[in-house]
C-alpha cells in the first residue's frame, strides 16, 4: 500500500512538473520616431521589416530598414515636423538581443531625426544622423560649430534627458521616455523599447535638443516543453504505468 501511494506521488509530482517554457514568433513589429524636448513635437511611423522570436524573458529580433527615404508629410501623426529639422529614415539593419532592459545591438539603423542647420540650393550645410539604440557621445565640428550627439541602449525601462534649451521651436527642461512589456506565462509577448539621442549644437545659439526611437514587438505565444519538462513528463507516465501493472 505504501508502495502504491509513494508511486503516485512521484507521478503526480512529474505532472504536475512538467511544466513548459512559453516562447513565441514575431508577429508586428512597429517603429515611431519623435522629435522631442519638453513635449513631443512630432511623430513618424518608420517603415521596417522585422523578424524574430521571444523564449521566456528573452528576445531575439532583427530589424531592417532596406533603404534611406524621406519621410513625407502624410506619415506625420502627431504635430508638425519643426522649422530647421528634416524627418528621414536612414538604411540599415540591427540585430537585438537580450532580455527588455538588458538589450544588446549589432549594427545600426539611423535614427529618423535628421538636423538641418541651413542649406544652400536645398543642401543641408549640417545634417545629422543618430543611431538608435547606441549608447554613448559622438562629439564632432562641422563648419566650425560643434555637435554633439549622446545616446542611449534600447530599454523598456524608463530614460530621462535633462537639460534641453529653450530653441526657437521647442520647449526647455526634461522628458522622460518609457518602455514597458508584457508578459504571458513567464514569456514576452509585447516589448515596447525606447532609445532616446540628445543633440546639442553650439554656434551663436547653442540649442539642446532630443529625438527619440521607440521600437513596439509584439509575439504570439506559442508552448514548447524543455527537456527537463520531456524527462518529469516521461517519469510521471512511467510511473503511472507502474501502478497501473500492479493494480492489474
């Protein structure tokens, strides 16, 4: 009897064990860029092709933006793109990797917020390109007017840009940008990331500004057993079927 009884526990435990680690395919994925200081100023959808797959609290997704284009008015949805500032998506392909606030990036696509100082026959004397999703400061001089760009890794934390000037388009202070991300059976099924780049030009009026990229994956879950879950699951039916002999 007590034979019997330690059996179905042991199976009972196998089962109830075998639990499986969710993990799941892209299905969407959306990029909007903002041109931003103490309020958002204007946003665009980016056009990007995307694939990849979640696996419990980790992601794996690469992104691709085929070609540099203009941005044209019509894919504004929110405000107006400011006087001196272009909107234009730059070509290039990012493979991300990591769990929503460890993410790690190979590559680089060109964050949409392109700066013009000026032009002469429509050509921008200074323009900018950040990179979405790079951490760090790339300080150059262009025309004698120094530049700076300091970005910021991807996270679905929260990232706050202080000291932004009071330019003639825009407003002063800080913002503060938010990811988030959602789970279902411990795997990821949304992941918002954002990727905030400020930008200071100096000059006769030194303005500080920011942009920021904000990446949306959404996962469809799926279930696939691991292979401590296939051996619990294995001993659980095995020991069934050995009650089920002597029972007999």
């Amino acid at each position: 009897m007590r034979g019997r009884l330690f059996l179905s526990l042991i199976a009972a435990v196998a089962l109830l064990g075998a639990t499986s680690a969710s993990a799941g395919t892209l299905t969407s994925a959306t990029w909007l860029q903002g041109l931003n200081t103490s309020g958002v100023v204007a946003t665009v959808n980016v056009p990007i092709a995307a694939m990849g797959s979640s696996t419990g609290p980790t992601f794996s997704v690469t992104i691709t933006n085929p070609t540099s284009v203009n941005l044209a008015s019509t894919t504004v949805t929110s405000g107006t793109i400011p006087l001196g500032i272009i909107v234009s998506a730059g070509a290039g392909t990012a493979g991300l990797t990591g769990t929503p606030n460890g993410v790690n990036q190979s590559g680089g696509i060109g964050a949409p917020a392109v700066i013009k100082l000026g032009s002469v026959g429509g050509a921008a004397l200074i323009s900018l390109t950040p990179v979405a999703g790079s951490a760090g400061v790339n300080a150059f001089t262009v025309l004698n007017i120094p530049v700076t760009v300091s970005g910021f890794a991807w996270t679905a934390g929260a990232v706050t840009v202080t000291g932004l000037t009071n330019s003639p388009v825009v407003g002063t202070g800080t913002r503060t940008f938010v990811g988030s991300v959602s789970t279902s059976g411990g795997s990821i099924t949304k992941l918002t990331l954002v990727s905030p780049s400020k930008i200071t030009v100096g000059g006769a009026a030194t303005s500080t500004t920011a942009s920021f990229s904000q990446l949306t994956l959404n996962f469809a879950s799926a279930v696939v057993p691991e292979p401590g879950t296939l051996l619990l699951l294995g001993a659980g039916l095995a020991g069934l079927g050995l009650l089920g002999r002597r029972h007999s």
